[in-house]
C-alpha cells in the first residue's frame, strides 16, 4: 500500500471501545440475500445489506463510526466506490478500521489495495476563504462489478483551545438516510458520554398515512444512548415536496442562558476597544462628516469596502471576534471581526447597534431547531436608527446609499448578542420605495416601430444592477435586453428562429444615472423594429407588450407540502405605452381589461387609458414581504398570482385593417363575440 507522510491525519487501526465490534464471520452472516434484497435487484437498483452508524460525543472529543456493506452493481456506483474523498477539519483524523470486498462469498482485504493521498482543501482561497482543512483521499484498485464493498472507518475531532465552543456545547443533527437505498438492517446509535445532559427533538417523522407527527423532545444523561434500528428499511421521502425525517441534538439550554454566555465574550472586546486609539485617521474623516445619516453611510462602506472580508473557518468555528484594533491594523477579518469593527465605529458616532447571529441558510429550520449557538453561523449587525431597526452585513461589497436605501436583507430569525436575550423573528416588511419603475414605449408609424424603455432601479435592485453593468460586457448586457423583448413584444410566436440582433438592429442601451445616495440606478433602452407588429396564423396585426417579470411565477408553481412559501418580492411600478397610426379595437377584452387585486400579502392594480389610436397601461405592486406564507392562505395567494397572469401583466392591442371587408369582419366580431 502506499501510504503519504502526514500519518496523522489517518490511521488504520481498530475502532475505539464505544463503537461496534464485528469480526470477518459476522461480516459474511450479515451480507445474506433475501426477498427484500431480491426485489432491489429485480428493480435495478443497488443495495446496502446493512449500515451501523455511530455519533459519539465527550468533553474531549466529537466522532462518527460507520461500517456498511453494500453492492456494486451499478457502473456509477463502481465509480463512485473506487474514489472516495474525506475532507478533514483541524485537528480531526481519519481512522480506517476495514475496506474489503466480498467477491464470489469470499471476504478480500483492500486495504493493500488502497492508495491514500493527503491533500489540501483550500480549493476556495482565492475568493477570501481560508482553511487549514485536510482532505484524505483513498483509491481503491480493483473494484469490480458485483462485488459488495465493505468499509469501515471514523472521524474524531479532539477539541483544541480554539473550539471552546464546542467543547462547551453540542450541536448535530440526524438526518434520515439517503432515499435511494434499501437498506437490509439499519442502525443509528447517538452516545452522550459529556458530563452535561443533551436533549434531542424529532421533528418530520410521519405515521403510516405520511402525516406528519408532533415533534417529541427528550433527554439523554451522561452514558444514555438514543438508537434508530430498522430491518428491511427504506426511506420513503419525497425529497422534492416533503422534508426529511431528521433528530436535533444539542446541549440542553436556553436562549436566555445562552445569550448570556455569548454576550461577555463580546462585552469584553468593546469595553477595551478605543477608536480614538487604534484609528485616529479614521475618527478624523468620521468627526469630519457633520450630518449624522451621512456619517453612518460613511462608517458602513468603509467597513464594507476598505477591509477585506477573510473567512477563517477555523476562527468562525470558534465565535471568539478578533479585537478591532487588529482588524484596523490588517485591514482584513471574518465576518465576526468586521461587524465588531463596525460597532465599535457606530458606538463613536452615537448611533445605537447590537451585533446579530444569524444562519440564512438553515432559517426556515430555526423553529424546528433546539437552542444552539452552534446553529448560527453567520454576523452581522443591527442597527436602530430614526425608530427603524436595520440590518447590515458587512461582508458584502459595492452596497450604497443612506441607510434607508441600502440593500434589504431577507431572513426571518436571529440571536442578539446582548443579555437574557430570546431567538427573534425579524418583522414583515413595506417598502418605501419602488425597486423596480419602468416606462416602456412603443410608437409605431409607417410600420416602423421606435421602442424606448427606462428603468429606475432602487435599493438591492440597484446595487445588483450596477454590479451587473459595471461587471459584463455591453454588447451582452444589449443582447439581454433584446431577447427579453423578443418574448415581451411576443416575436417569439412569429419570427422564431430569427436571430434578435437582425429584429433589434440598433439596439442601444446607457446609463442615465447612477445616484450613490439615494442608491437609484437608471438606464434606457432605445432601438428601432421595422414591422414591429406580431402576426398571427390568420394575418391579424398586433401590437403587444407583457413583461414576463411581473408574474412571479415561483408563486404560482410552488408546489411543497412541509416547507411554506418565502415571500420575497420588491415593489415595482410600470406604465406600458402602445401608440399606432392605425385604429384599433377599443373594446377587446384583453385591451381594455383592468384589475384590482387586495389580500394581506400584496396589492396589485392594473389601470388603462384606450384611444383610438393607442393603449396604456399603469401597473403599480405592493407586496408585504420577509414573512412565510400560511399554509391556509397560500392557495388563495396563488390563485391571485394566476389573476395576474390572466392578460393583467401588459397590455396588447388588436389593429382594425382598413378596407370595407375589414370593417364588415370588425363589426361582426364586435357584435357576436
């Protein structure tokens, strides 16, 4: 076998004390076909004969057992088999107890066979993310179809000073296996060996009619174990409309007393932290600055800008904040070290901040969840300002504007940092503003149309924008915004195939504003269309123009029976202008066709002016956002969406062609449709 230098981060040994104890003839009583085993094979899929997992945790150490045997029957899953990758945290080893296969019902050892490198997993330090993680890699030579692969292996992480979190608390969680696979035995096994007691929840679990169940909390004491043991199992999950069944384990707590752990070690950082020390020419530019709002825009975009963002993952492990002092000085640090930098720069100028924890990508789970710190992975700071609370991440960059005109950051639930403090729920939202305010005109004379759009862009929508513009070439960005009229102004149903540049010739597009304060980003788009009217099978001429962007179609189409629809819109306002030198019909349903729609998530209207010669249409949508959509509301929310989606989006006018016949069809049409 060839073996790398770094031994020690892995080892082949047996497994500790807490975990199984299996030896060669055991293996081979386990791995017998059944009737449940045949029916996986008779249904092409491959099949794991049993699978016995382990978590044990102390005061010393967090590790993982597992010993499966499955086959290999499929050409993938050999591919898969033969390369296996595991990515290592500081401090954490690798131990390999067994890798065999069972080949024609006799037991082989791999081992001899298995070619293991030690490698680096920093594959992200380029965008600011460091890592000292290790990633063993293992080759398996000789893996052959149908054979049945036997691995044996655990990780164990041996606290440091740096994991003193973890060391003091538990956090994990069981998720239900894997819903390909049909197991023959299954066994998870969860080991409390810490002096502290660990509660643990179930939440998705369902009964035999796919309901799901309450959620059950219970305890375990030092030496007590929690054990899942199934035969013949498979997990039934429909991933894509259901959640999985998973367990919470965490140190039993509070919110309360674990605020109250968290604060000090804050506290502690603020209260030996002078900004007039550490960053004199920093407080000369802020004492510089008389207005108090533009003081704060300052203060946020220099932090934002000027340090640079490191995510340690190490040190994010940790939650001890770096002291400011040294994230002035190096002009770097995670996201813990640059929120902390930020409020001890607001402190100085008087404004009122707290710093935040948060885990935007685990925020609908948050409710499910035991109290945890080690759920949160992610800082930012919040700020009261005017009677409005605000909230600032201070690892993203180019965000600009006064305070209220900044970016809005969308999640739902947060621990401050602050004492006796309870898991928050950060409110529903209005804007006071349109992200999104669009006047389009298209004036058709001659059979030559001239199309003119302007959009203001504001807040997030404004920020993406300009990084949008500033980032991509501009015969791309033109090329966008001509397929997007291709399918607005419905050519797509009459000229497909034709390529746009050929249908938008002098496409031009051009920043006509860019006000940093007000956080407003305005552009236009002007090109000219000859024979600008869609066509149809008959040769009946129209003009159209539905934008597609007003339908939130991830409303409409949101199909899931456990997770709840995350309303997350920006108002927006359109006024849509259709001018023809002909005349058209001014009583076409679909031309003349308004609509009013009120519910407790958003309000839309759509209102026209029809002449005989030209349409306009003013769209104007509100919605209440950063809040879940009940589950009994949300049909009534959908169908409002499809009200929308029925002509409300644009408008379209039908062209009366001139000639006697015309007229005649005209008023036939008129009098009996």
């Amino acid at each position: 076998m060839e073996q790398a230098i770094q031994l020690e981060n892995y080892k082949i040994q047996k497994p500790e004390k807490w975990a199984s104890t299996i030896d060669d003839n055991q293996l081979i009583e386990y791995i017998k076909d059944s009737e449940f085993s045949q029916k996986q094979g008779d249904e092409g899929r491959d099949y794991c004969y049993f699978l016995d997992k382990i978590y044990y945790t102390s005061d010393k150490e967090n590790s993982e057992y597992a010993c499966l045997a499955y086959t290999l029957n499929e050409p993938s899953n050999l591919e898969r088999a033969s390369v296996v990758d595991v990515v290592l945290e500081e401090n954490e080893t690798y131990l390999i107890h067994r890798i065999s296969v069972l080949r024609d019902g006799v037991l082989v050892d791999k081992i001899p066979d298995t070619k293991i490198k030690i490698l680096d997993s920093e594959n992200q330090s380029g965008g600011g993310v460091l890592s000292s993680n290790k990633k063993v890699n293992l080759t398996i030579k000789d893996l052959r179809l149908y054979d049945i692969l036997i691995m044996e292996d655990s990780r164990v992480k041996v606290f440091t000073e740096r994991d003193f979190l973890r060391k003091e608390f538990l956090k994990y969680v069981w998720v239900g296996p894997d819903s390909y696979w049909a197991y023959g035995k299954y066994k998870f096994t969860f080991i409390n060996d810490r002096k502290k007691t660990i509660a643990y929840k179930k939440t998705f679990f369902r009964d035999e009619e796919g309901n799901v169940l309450e959620p059950e909390i219970n305890l375990l004491k030092q030496g007590e174990k929690f054990i899942i043991d199934k035969e013949n199992y498979i997990n039934f999950v429909d991933s894509n409309r259901e959640v999985s069944s998973f367990i919470d384990f965490a140190t039993d707590s509070n919110w309360t007393d674990l605020s109250n752990y968290i604060f000090p070690i804050y506290d502690e950082i603020f209260e030996k932290s002078s900004l007039k020390e550490f960053a004199p020419n920093l407080v000369e530019k802020l004492d510089a600055i008389t207005n108090k709002d533009e003081q704060l825009e300052f203060a946020i975009e220099y932090v934002q800008n000027h340090i640079n963002y490191i995510f340690n993952a190490d040190e994010m492990n940790g939650h001890k904040p770096q002291e400011p002092a040294v994230t002035y000085e190096n002009k770097q640090g995670d996201c813990k070290a640059k929120s902390v930098l930020l409020k001890v720069v607001l402190d100085y100028i008087g404004i009122d901040s707290s710093i935040v924890l948060v885990n935007f990508n685990t925020d609908f789970y948050m409710k499910y969840y035991l109290p945890s710190l080690l759920t949160f992975n992610h800082v930012i700071v919040k700020i009261n300002h005017k009677g409005e609370s605000y909230f600032i991440d201070v690892t993203t960059r180019d965000e600009f504007g006064l305070i209220e005109n900044r970016g809005y950051i969308y999640f739902m639930h947060y621990l401050e940092v602050k004492p006796n403090q309870q898991l928050q729920i950060k409110p529903s939202h209005k804007f006071s503003y349109y992200g999104v305010e669009d006047k389009s005109e298209l004036i058709v004379e001659n059979n030559i149309g001239k199309l003119k759009s302007r959009t203001k862009y504001k807040g997030s929508r404004a920020n993406n924008m300009r990084k949008y513009f500033k980032n991509t070439n501009k015969r791309e960005i033109i090329d966008s915004w001509n397929n997007f009229f291709f399918y607005t102004l419905n050519y797509s149903n009459d000229r497909n195939g034709v390529d746009v540049r050929n249908i938008f010739k002098d496409a031009v597009i051009e920043i006509i504003s860019d006000d940093k304060k007000l956080n407003e980003f305005t552009i236009e788009y002007r090109t000219t269309i000859e024979n600008p009217y869609f066509t149809d099978g008959k040769n009946n001429r129209f003009l159209m123009y539905f934008d597609r962007n007003i339908i939130k179609n991830s409303a409409r189409d949101f199909i899931h029976k456990d997770i709840t629809f995350w309303h997350n819109f920006d108002n927006e306002k359109y006024e849509i202008s259709l001018i023809t030198d002909q005349n058209i019909d001014v009583s076409e349903k679909f031309t003349a066709q308004e609509s009013t729609i009120n519910n407790k998530y958003f309000d839309y209207t759509s209102r026209k002016k029809i002449t005989k010669n030209s349409g306009t249409i003013n769209i104007d949508f509100k919605p209440l956002v950063n809040l879940e959509i009940l589950q009994e509301d949300f049909e009534d929310f959908r169908n409002a969406h499809h009200e929308v989606a029925d002509s409300n989006f644009g408008i379209g006018v039908d062209i009366i062609e001139n000639g006697f016949m015309n007229k005649l069809k005209f008023n036939f049409k008129k009098h009996f449709n």
